[in-house]
C-alpha cells in the first residue's frame, strides 16, 4: 500500500531540502518542486500552511484534486475552520477531522 509518487511543492527552498532529506531516510520517492512542478489531478492533495494562504489557493488546490480524490488541510487553528470551510466551498466540503 502507499503512494507510487509523491510530488512535494513548496515555496522555501530549505522546505524542499528537508522533505527530500527525509524521503530518502524513510526510503520514500520524492519528486520535489517549486509549485509549478504539480500538475493535472491528484488522489490525495495534503497542504500545511497557514489559513491566509489556504484562502488565496483554494481554487488551485481543489483544481489539484482529481474526482473522489481527498484534501488534506493541516495546522489549521479551530477558530478558523469555519472561515476556511466557507472559502472552500464553492469547489467542495470540509470537515474536521481531528482537534488535536
């Protein structure tokens, strides 16, 4: 079980480093990027930044998103997922799915 291929997208140059860092420790094929690096449709899209940004991408991370495919938002404040649960809303719904 597991992913065949993973593609990490990030913005920080020392982000990538350390998920490729770690990929190669736990044995894992990465493929990572600069954000354009991610394209057509993924089965599970998983995103850990903060809730302004979440906002802004919310198109571009649902477009990512292939048919009965999974976001994953993480990091997220509880007080904020109602504010993020309606920004994502035209394109689909989000639930919590852990508090801790």
């Amino acid at each position: 079980h597991g992913a065949v291929q993973i593609d990490a997208v990030d913005i920080d140059p020392a982000a990538l480093t350390s998920s490729q860092d770690n990929a190669e420790a736990n044995r894992v094929q990465l493929n990572v990027g600069s954000p354009e690096r991610a394209q057509g449709e993924y089965p599970l899209v998983v995103a850990n930044i903060l809730a302004s940004p979440l906002k802004l991408l919310a198109p571009l991370l649902c477009a990512h998103v292939a048919p009965g495919g999974d976001l994953i938002l993480a990091g997220i404040l509880s007080r904020q997922a109602e504010e993020l649960q309606a920004a994502y809303a035209p394109w689909l719904s989000l639930q919590v799915a852990d508090e801790e």
